[in-house]
C-alpha cells in the first residue's frame, strides 16, 4: 500500500490539530483492506520559537 501524506499549511504542535490531519488521512486508505498498519512520519520539525525559512 503506497504510503499517503497530508501537508500542514504552517508548523503545528497542538495534538488535536495533528490528530485531525491524521484523520483526514483515513478516507485515503484502500477500501477493504482486512489490515492497515499505520506510522506517523514527522517532517520538517523545528523549535517552537524559531521563525519558519522562506522557501523560494
């Protein structure tokens, strides 16, 4: 099964918001599958204060 991302428009760190992504995610899951194992990969991780780069 191909792995399946959702972007944030701007860093996050509040659970409930990242927990929503998350299952936002569900509905892209191959239907009728018997079992999915799941993993959550974290991107893009900085210090809560440091400002986010402009990407050009």
């Amino acid at each position: 099964m191909p792995p399946v991302t959702v972007p944030l428009p701007a860093p996050r760190s509040d659970p409930v918001e990242l927990t929503r992504a998350a299952h936002r995610l569900l509905s892209r899951i191959q239907p009728g599958a018997k079992f999915v194992r799941a993993g959550v990969m974290l991107t893009d991780l900085r210090p809560a204060r440091e400002p986010a780069e402009k990407k050009d």
